[in-house]
C-alpha cells in the first residue's frame, strides 16, 4: 500500500510552444512539429479525405499538442539522454500511435491522458518494464470510456493506496469528498467490467474485496474492530454511493493489471493534480 502525495503539477511551470524545437529547461529538443505530424498523418495513415474531416484532425491534434507542451516540464531527462530516446524507434513507433489516437478524438480528457503517458514514456525510455508497460498503456487508452478510467481509479485508489494523515472520521469523510468523489459515478453493467478484461487493465475473479474491510486495513485508528461503520459514514453521501457501487458491481473482484495501474494513476492525476510515484508498483 502506498501514500498519495498532495503535491500539485503545474507549479512554476514555463509555458512552451508546440511545433519545431522545443525548450525544456533550456535545452532544445526536437520531439513533435504539429505541421509535420498532421502532414504524416493526413497523408500515410488517413488518405484521401474530404476538407471538413481534414479540419476536424488538425484540430483535435492542435489540441493533443497544447496538452503535450503542459506536460513537457515533467520531462526529467538531460538533453543528451533525451535525444537518445526520441530517437530510438521503439519511440518513434509509439509517438505516432499516440497521434493517430488523438487525431481520431476530439476528446480533450483523451488528448491531456495520452500527452501525459507520452512523456512518462520519454522518462522511462531506458528501464525496459516500463517503457514497455507505458507503450502498452498508451495503445489501450483509447479504447476506455470514461467511465471505465473511472472504475480503474477508483479500484486502485482503494485497493492499492491510502491518504496519509487521516486520524478521525471527519477527516477520512473529506478525503472521499476531495479524492473518490470524481470517480464514484460510471455505469454499473456487467458489459464496462468484461471489456476492461478484454482491454488487458483488470482480472476479474471470484473472490471480492469487502470495502469495509479495506478501510479497516488503510486506516484502522479510524475504523476499529467491533464498530458499525456503515452507519458511521451513513450521513455522507460520497460514502454511500461508494459502498453501493462497491457493492453492486464487480468492482469489488477486479484486480489491476501494470497496464491498469498506469491509466489509473495517469487519470487521477489529471483529474486531481495529485502526484503518483508509479515506482512502487513497477519497477
């Protein structure tokens, strides 16, 4: 079980331009030319299309591109390692197939997730679990619905981390407003749960976790044995949508894969501006 981090991305952050070289830290680097990606890809990979479905691609890889240059000062390699990776073709490869991802997708929430494994995938260029972990993430992202990012983080948000700090109820009721409230509420069929295990980022088993149970291992200062503790957060509603997710869907029997775990914990980090250190569960 791992501590979350409150500490927030974006501060003292540079803006960047997007297209020709790009300054990080003072060192140039040639990662992405808007003009150049849009051409490869309206011509190799789209064809002939009609002008109005060109617009609509441009656009939508505008929009990965000013996600992508938000993101770059996470970037933690020197200039030299940097090249290396963006010019290796397992990179290469990859890069385009985040591209032509988010050229099919007006999705902002799509083009922010892709732009962020991206450059995780450029951090961890050279450690071969996650370079490959990361490359597989970024082909299955786009094949999630929101709903089902949804269910992967709030799967991994109590079945593999805890907040640090949480000595009282009233404490532990903010922390579900503040952090599990956003992806509480998805559909609940069967059909989103089967499609995340044909996806490769859960397992569903037979055997479920009770969530109660969770709570008492994370935090049992908090929740002791003996104590009706569904009544003790009865008057919060974030905790009773929780518990009736929790328990009416299989949720409760999913298990994440490495690929889940990174989507999960990308998402969750767009969606709080949280920080996760993924090298606790892939190293």
């Amino acid at each position: 079980m791992v501590e979350i981090s409150n500490q927030k991305s974006g501060d003292n952050s540079t803006n960047l331009q997007a297209g020709g070289g790009i300054i990080v830290n003072n060192n140039a680097i040639a990662l992405y030319s808007i003009e150049e990606v849009s051409k490869q890809l309206l011509g190799s990979v789209f064809g002939e299309l009609p002008d109005e479905t060109k617009t609509q691609i441009t656009q939508n890889q505008k929009s990965y591109f000013e996600a992508l240059t938000e993101n770059l000062q996470k970037i933690i390699k020197d200039s030299s390692d940097l090249k290396k990776v963006i010019d290796s073709p397992d990179f290469q490869y990859i890069s385009k197939k985040a591209s032509i991802s988010a050229s099919r997708s007006s999705s902002t929430d799509l083009h922010k997730n892709l732009s962020s494994l991206i450059v995780q995938r450029v951090n961890f260029g050279d450690e071969d679990l996650k370079r490959i972990v990361y490359n597989e993430a970024i082909t299955t992202i786009d094949k999630l619905t929101t709903d089902q990012l949804k269910i992967l983080t709030l799967c991994f948000l109590l079945k593999r981390t805890k907040l640090s700090g949480l000595t009282n109820i009233e404490q532990f009721k903010q922390y579900l407003d503040q952090r599990i409230k956003p992806f509480i509420d998805f559909k609940r069929t069967r059909a989103e749960f089967e499609h995340l295990a044909y996806t490769g980022c859960a397992s569903i088993s037979v055997a479920g976790h009770d969530i109660i149970e969770l709570f008492k291992g994370n935090y049992p200062d908090i929740f002791k044995e003996g104590g009706n503790h569904e009544e003790l957060l009865a008057d919060n509603g974030t905790a009773t949508k929780l518990i009736s997710a929790w328990k009416e869907t299989q949720i409760q029997n999913m298990n994440l894969t490495s690929v889940g775990i990174v989507i999960a914990s990308t998402f969750y980090e767009q969606t709080t501006g949280d920080m996760i250190n993924i090298d606790i569960w892939i190293n």
